[in-house]
C-alpha cells in the first residue's frame, strides 16, 4: 500500500541539516481511529452567530508570498515562503513538494499534487493548514520560465552535488558540491532533479538554490522588476520582498519535519506541536494562531461541490488546522451543525459558529473524540459558489 492510499503514516524523525537550515525533531503519534461523532448529541443554546470572519490584516512591514516552481508536467516541484518583518531580516522557509498533508477536498497527498489538482488556491491553503501561516500572495514560475529570467551568474553553495543517471545508466555529474556560480539551467536542474540521493537531499539542494536566487534577483533592480511582471497581480508584493531580501540579511530555515516512507513514496510530514512553536517564534507576524491549533474534521452534508473547501478557507484564516474532510452519512443536512467534542471545546466550537457565520452548536458527551476537537458536518446553509 502506498503513502497515498494510507490515512495515517508511520514517521521517523531525522535532522535537516545543511546551508543553515534547521528542523526539529520528534516522531509523530500514530493516530487513533476516529471516533464515531454520529452519538447522542446534548444541544447547547447559542446566540445568532456574528457574520463571516474577514480575513485577516496583515501587521504593517508584514508581508509573504509562497514561491512555486513547477515542472514540466505543471506539478509544483519546489516551494518556498518568502517573508519579511517589522524588526527582523527577510526569511526564506523552503518546503519540501513531498510534504504529505490534507489538501482540503481530496485527502492526504503530496504538496506538489495541489498544482495538478487545482492550482494556485488549493496549494496555498494547503500550505497555511499545514504551517499555521498567513500567505498573502503567490508567484509561480515554471522550470524554464525560471531559468530564463536568472540567466547565467547565480551564486548557489550546494552541500552536495547532484548527480543524475542518464537513460544509458551513466551517471552525469550536473552541478558540482561547493560555492560556485551556476548557469540558469542547472539553477533549474536543482529545483527539479532528484538526482540519486534521497528526499532530504533534494531538500538540502532546494534551499541553497532558494538563498542563491533570491539574493541574486534581489540584488539586480532589473531582475526585481521582471520578477514583479511575473507575479501578475501579485507584482508589488514580490518587488517588495526580493528587494528587501537582497539588501537585508536573508535566513533560510525549513519547517520541522519528518520522513515518512521510502522509494518513490518517500517524503515529509510537518511535526504539528513543534511547526507551532516555530511558527510563533520565528514567524509571528504570519502566526494564525498564537498557540496549538484546534483539529477541525469537515463533513459534506449537502452535496454540492466545494463544500468542504468553502469551510476551510474559512476556518484555516480563523485559526484552526484541517485535519480531515469527507463526506456526512447523508446530503440531506439543511442547517450546518458543530460539535465540539468535549466540553473542553466547547468555546472553540461557539468560536467557529461566529467564524462560519452560521451553524447548531452541540456538545459530544458520550464518546468525544481523542484525536478531533471539533467536528462540522456543513449544510445547505453554508453557499459553496456552485453553479
């Protein structure tokens, strides 16, 4: 059975390390089964819920975007989140394509599979769920297109080289270890190419890469201004970042993370507790919360497309981490209805009545659920965009 098919995966913790990333470590708990939430329910009053939550400003001299490079089969390949401070360099977080979360709406798969799914949105409210942050815009490049606005002259320090195996078997030596100056086709190389190393590898070659490119767009006036054109209605916001990117300090770090898998099912998982803590630490300006994140399961109750997405979108700004959508038992639900699963979560379930504008709040006594702390089935009430 492969990672894809798997609900929950067995992690081991290993060290990121190389070209000043850092990560955390610490296995992750193998998940219980969910308990059945469909128990007697003792309703509680509550007020007409407030309206829908805007989303939510930004600190002034806060501002990220998530930076995609995709393949040639439109599959993001590499990812990073650039962002900037009031009182702090610019920071430069590389996120590995195989970090195996929820993409609302579909299930567990890998980051890079959002790109192929639905593009831009999926992928950035994949990785807010994922991290607990706030992204403001997002810039998208394919390899070429990449490796034609870099042209020739990119400082990159690669740890290792990459080596790639050729058709014939023969193993091609694509960029040296070392300080060096690359071309912009093996700058895009490094983005895309496994090379015969594993997962963490590519990892440590992707976040060198990132530091080179970002500090040599940012340090060419020109290249600023061709990268905001790419940007499209993100222009500003990426002019504003990889300018301050390279005339500040820039440090480059990675999310904590676990590997999971192995061969061609190998990737990552975030650490949920210690992506918290450095997230509030290290990124407090995007913090979407300023502590642990309630788990949040969404349920289709009325059978239109997007459903589940419509909620999430929703409840990852207000804080909350998606941990599971699916389907209700039936379509049949004309009021949404929240539960919180415990009295413990009580006001988390009252906050996401306001949050979703709408909702019948319950309390699970009988059988609450370790692993969840609130459960929505969403119904008719909620509107979902579909035609």
């Amino acid at each position: 059975m492969s990672i894809r098919d798997r609900r929950y995966l067995i992690v081991v913790a290993v060290l990121v390390a190389g070209v000043t990333v850092v990560a955390a470590l610490g296995p992750r708990r193998v998940a219980d089964a969910y308990s059945s939430w469909a128990t007697s329910l003792q309703t509680t009053a509550e007020d007409a819920p407030q309206a829908l939550l805007d989303e939510q400003s930004a600190p002034p001299g806060s501002e990220a975007m998530l930076l995609v490079v995709t393949d040639d089969d439109g599959r993001g390949a590499a990812f990073a989140l650039l962002t900037t401070a009031p009182d702090g360099p610019a920071v430069l977080v590389t996120i590995p394509a195989p970090l195996y979360d929820l993409l609302p709406g579909y299930g567990i798969f890998p980051l890079g599979d959002a790109m192929a799914f639905e593009g831009t949105d999926l992928t950035v409210l994949t990785t807010s769920n994922a991290l607990g942050v706030r992204i403001d815009g997002v810039l998208v490049l394919s390899a070429a297109e990449l490796s034609s606005l870099v042209g020739d002259g990119v400082v990159i320090d690669l740890a290792s080289p990459l080596l790639v195996e050729d058709d014939d078997g023969t193993v091609v030596r694509v960029a040296a270890e070392g300080e060096r100056t690359r071309s912009g086709e093996v700058v895009a190389s490094l983005f895309i190419e496994e090379g015969d190393g594993d997962q963490l590898a590519l990892l440590e070659r992707q976040a060198a890469a990132w530091e080179g490119v970002v500090r040599h767009v940012g340090n060419d006036a020109a290249l600023v201004d061709q990268i905001a054109d790419a940007a499209g209605p993100d222009a500003a916001l990426a002019a504003g970042l990889f300018a301050a990117a390279g005339a500040d300090d820039l440090e480059v770090t990675v999310p904590p993370l676990a590997q999971v898998g192995a061969g061609s099912d190998e990737g990552f998982e975030a650490q949920e507790a210690e992506v918290s803590v450095f997230v509030v630490r290290r990124l407090p300006h995007l913090a979407l919360s300023d502590g642990p994140r309630s788990r949040v399961e969404i349920l289709n109750g009325n059978g239109q497309l997007q459903t589940t997405r419509t909620a999430s979108e929703v409840l990852v700004r207000a804080g909350y981490r998606i941990v599971r959508t699916d389907n209700a038992e039936n379509f049949d639900f004309a009021a949404t209805i929240i539960v919180a699963q415990g009295r413990a979560n009580a006001d988390e379930a009252r906050r996401a009545v306001t949050a979703l504008g709408t909702g019948d709040l319950r309390l699970e006594l009988q059988a609450p659920s370790g692993i969840i702390d609130v459960s929505i089935i969403v119904g008719a009430d909620i509107a979902t965009g579909e035609g």
